[in-house]
C-alpha cells in the first residue's frame, strides 16, 4: 500500500523527491502518513479535498482483501 500512495503522490507534485510516506500499524487499521513540500500540498490536496479522497477510494479498493483498513493522512 505504501508504494501504490508514492506512485500515485509522485505523479501529482512538482517536486517528487520530497515524496515520504511511512506506514503505522495499529490493532484495526494501517496508517499511512503522506508528507510532501509544502508548495505541492495543495496538488495532493486538490480543489475541495478531491484528489485527496479520490486517493484514499484507490487505497479502499486495494485493500479490499485485507482484513485491516487503511487510513490516508496527508501533513
């Protein structure tokens, strides 16, 4: 799941090497923590939080199979 978000980010910001994300492993749920520069914030983000969601209805769908949600936190 980590690699499918860093796809995904890498293809959307200016700056794809400031790229990071770390995964947290919790009872019920992985959470995946995406950092970016701050100038591509608003691209990972998207007009009224769009893109942001559109990412994490990709994550639902391919986690589909675990028995774990995963959860999408942008800083």
């Amino acid at each position: 799941m980590k690699e499918l978000v860093e796809v995904i980010a890498k293809a959307l910001v200016d700056r794809p090497e400031e790229v990071r994300v770390t995964e947290e492993e919790r009872e019920d749920a992985i959470v995946l923590k995406l950092s970016v520069a701050e100038a591509d914030m608003g691209r990972v983000i998207g007009k009224g939080g769009k893109i942001a969601k559109s990412i994490r209805t990709v994550l639902r769908a391919a986690s589909a199979r675990r028995s774990k949600h995963v959860l999408l936190d942008i800083d």
